[in-house]
C-alpha cells in the first residue's frame, strides 16, 4: 500500500486550482509532512496543527475515504 502523500501527488500540477490540487501542492512544499504515513490518525493530527487552509481538514476527509478505496 503506497502512502497517502503518494496518493495525493496525482493531484498536482491539475490545470484546475481546486481544493485537492492546493492540498496537494502544500503537502509538496511542506518538509516536515509525513511523506511516509498511511494512517488517518497520523495524518489528521498533523493537519489539525499544520492547516494550510480553512477547509483543509474536509477536504483531506473526502480525499482519504477515496484513498482507501483505490488502495484495497
């Protein structure tokens, strides 16, 4: 199973400036993100103390739900 920060690159360099490209590319940017993580857990925690932007956190909800599905 590759990591969530592997999922979520498909996002970027999207044409579109949507919510999940801004996720992605700030997940890019951000060296201490947890490149390596797979667990919800982990992943929301750091978001709720590093939150890029105001919808971040529904955003990275949504996108995770999607992420477990395409990794079964």
């Amino acid at each position: 199973m590759r990591s969530f920060y592997h999922y979520m690159m498909r996002y970027r360099g999207n044409r579109k400036n949507d919510d999940e490209k801004r996720l992605a590319d700030w997940m890019f940017e951000d060296h201490s993100f947890p490149k390596q993580a797979k667990s919800y857990d982990e992943i929301s925690r750091y978001l709720e103390w590093n939150i890029p932007f105001p919808n971040a956190l529904s955003v990275f909800d949504r996108l995770y739900e999607t992420y477990k599905l395409d990794e079964e």
